[in-house]
C-alpha cells in the first residue's frame, strides 16, 4: 500500500479524535449556553408580563 500520506501512529491518531471531541463539545456547549440564555429572557419577559397583569 503506497500513499501519498505517511501513516498516522496510534497516539497522534488519539491526539486528533480528543481535539475533534473537545471542539464538537465545545460548539454544542456555545449552542446550549446561547439556548438557555434565550429561554431564560423569555421566562423573565412572561413572568414580567404575568406580574404586571395581575
């Protein structure tokens, strides 16, 4: 088998996967806190609404 690539040894291999894994954690993290900070404004709005309708 003769590639224009050199062959990636196991531990640079892991190396990739960790670093790929802590960037798709770290999108999903920046998509959740971005989520939660919407769904908390928009609790704070109704509560505010709801109180000042009472």
């Amino acid at each position: 088998m003769n590639s224009a690539r050199p062959r990636l040894n196991s531990e640079h291999y892991r190396q990739m996967l960790v670093r790929d894994g802590e960037r798709r954690f770290r999108e999903w993290h920046t998509a959740f806190l971005n989520y939660q900070r919407q769904f908390l404004q928009e609790m704070k709005r109704l509560q505010l609404r709801s109180s000042s309708n009472g």
